[in-house]
C-alpha cells in the first residue's frame, strides 16, 4: 500500500520528470525539493532508485543530493509516484572520478582533427606517422594526452614503434599539431 502523496505548497507535483535536491524519505514516500517548493510522492520496491549506474536503496540518499525524479499519478485517486530516482553527480564527484581515472581532462573529446596510420618514430615529446593520404605527419605528445589501448587507459610507455594508431589532435597557437588522445589494438588482435 503506498502513502499518499501531497505538495506542501498548495499546488499538486508535476507528472514527468522533475530536478530538484532530495530532502527526506519514510518507509512510502519521498521528499523533494524543486522551485523553492517541497513535493512528497510515494515509492515502493518497483521504483527504481540508482546512484552512478548502479541501483541502490532509498536509505542510501543523502539530504542535499541533487536528483532527478520520474513522477506519475496512479489509481483513481492520482496519488503521486515515484517511478524513478536518479541521483545527479556532481561536478566534484565526476572531477574526482576522472582523476581517479587517470583522465584529469574534461569528458568531452579535445581536438578537431583525427588522423589514423602507422608509427614510424617515436619520442617523448612527440610521434610520427605515416598515414594513408596525408603522408607523414609529426603530430606533438602533451603531458596530459591521454593513451587507451584496447579501450583501457595505458601508460605512454605501452606505445610502441609500427602500431596503428587513431590520434585525436588540434593545432597550437604556433600551428602545430599536438596529440590530445592516441587509441591503438595490440598488433595481430584485429579480427
């Protein structure tokens, strides 16, 4: 049986989604506060209920958690109910996750330019490639670029002479070309 659900304000909650900061919960309903107005709306062991990907108990929810929440009416009354809840991250939890990942630039790609081909020279601070239309190109490493073989974040050191290679890359000030990400497969895993 779920509690009925109740806006503290006048006004009834809104079906649909709805972004606001979670503010309590009981054992049947939860708290939401969006707008400058607080709405309850009930939940049971059908709603789904997920923080990072993964699903979670409400006793989990921490006051203050930024949450997106999908609401509906049910039975004849139109009593509100939560279908699903979905903690937002924050902008310091998803910063602290990419560090923790090795990956301390922005999720977004960098680079508005992509080359792929076969390494020829290889240094520190930069690489070569031949590629298949544009001949060789010296393409600059930067301290932060980031290397991913076979879709896992590598050390630079794991690169090695003769990989293909697919470099996400832009131009400096200077017009040079600086590597932001190089993606490689081991040699002979192709299918």
């Amino acid at each position: 049986m779920m509690a009925p659900c109740f806006l503290l304000a006048q006004d009834s909650a809104p079906v649909g989604f709805l972004r606001g900061h979670f503010v309590s919960a009981t054992i049947s309903d939860l708290t939401i506060e969006a707008g400058g107005q607080q709405y309850r709306c009930g939940f049971d062991r059908r709603t789904y209920i997920e923080r990072s990907r993964q699903s979670i108990p409400a006793s989990s929810l921490r006051v203050g958690d930024s949450v997106e929440v999908l609401a509906d009416r049910v039975g004849p009354s139109g009593v509100c109910y939560t279908r699903m809840l979905h903690v937002l991250d924050s902008l310091r939890a998803r910063a602290k996750d990419r560090a923790a990942d090795g990956f301390a630039s922005t999720s977004t790609p960098r680079g508005d330019l992509t080359f792929s081909g076969i390494i020829l020279k290889l240094a520190t601070d930069f690489i070569v490639i031949r590629t298949r239309l544009a001949g060789e190109k010296t393409i600059s490493l930067r301290q932060d670029t980031r290397y991913v073989e076979e879709g896992l974040p590598v050390e630079a050191s794991a690169l090695g002479l003769n990989e293909l290679v697919f470099i996400r890359a832009g131009r400096t000030l200077g017009n040079e070309l600086e590597a932001f990400q190089v993606v490689w497969r081991r040699s002979g895993s192709l299918p």
